[in-house]
C-alpha cells in the first residue's frame, strides 16, 4: 500500500486523534486539540505574543468575526476524508489491525469500527437529545 504513514505511525497517530482529551468528541474530530483549552499555543514574534486557543464556538475577539470554525469545532468534511482513510487502511490491514478506541478506554476496534464509530458520533450533532435539543444549535433554541 502507498501511504503516508505506515502501520507504527498510523498507531501513533490514532492514538492521539482518538483521546477525548485531545482530538476525539462526543460529535466527531476537534480540528484542535481540546489540550489547548487548558494550554493555548503561543508564539512571540518580537515584542509581540500571538496564540491559538481552544474556542469550541463564539470568537473571543472581534478579528475572526463571530463564530470561530477553525479552532476547536467539528469540520464535517475533514471528519469524512478521516472516515474514508480509515476505510481505505482497512481495506488492507484488515480485521487484525486493532486500535483502542477511545484511547485509554481498553476498548479495542478495527479501522472500520472506527469509522462508524465516528460516523456515529458525526450524526450524533444532528440528533435531539433527552431534552428534545439538536447539539449542533448548542444553546440555541
């Protein structure tokens, strides 16, 4: 298989996109890591910082607008061409290729389960909860 990564760096690799503390939510991959929330990315350039943090929606700060898509929310589309990878890597690793899932939950899953774990999670923001609200509208009514 031509790939990018082999088999100990796919393992690396989903180890970290599958902890709920880092990239793996309850609606599907974080496009950053949730660890920013507590540690956020800085970088001094001269006399000045600049930072990336974890916002999961609202911009804290009028330069990117209102709601902040690319740092911390769910990007349907990326979360597809990860679903597809892991169906292509399964395609010939096959059932003996097995992954924990989450990380550190000693729940062990090939690649295809994982994809549907994640196409589950996926449409689980579309969905109404026990309160009858849909997760994508967060506090919306």
């Amino acid at each position: 298989m031509a790939a990018i990564l082999n088999e100990a760096k796919l393992r690396r690799v989903l180890a970290k996109m599958l902890d709920e503390s880092e990239f793996l939510s309850p609606y599907g991959l974080r496009a950053l890591s949730r660890y920013h929330a507590e540690h956020p990315y800085l970088l001094r350039l001269g006399d000045r910082d600049y930072g990336v943090s974890y916002l999961p929606a609202e911009s804290d700060n009028g330069m990117f607008g209102g709601n902040s898509n690319w740092r911390g929310p769910i990007w349907m589309p990326v979360n597809g061409l990860i679903i597809r990878a892991l169906l292509h890597y399964y395609s010939y690793y096959g059932n003996d290729f097995t992954v924990e899932c989450p990380t550190g939950s000693g729940r062990r899953m090939t690649l295809y389960q994982v994809a549907e774990e994640l196409t589950r999670r996926l449409a689980s923001i579309f969905l109404r909860d026990a309160d009858g609200r849909r997760p994508v509208y967060g506090g919306t009514r």
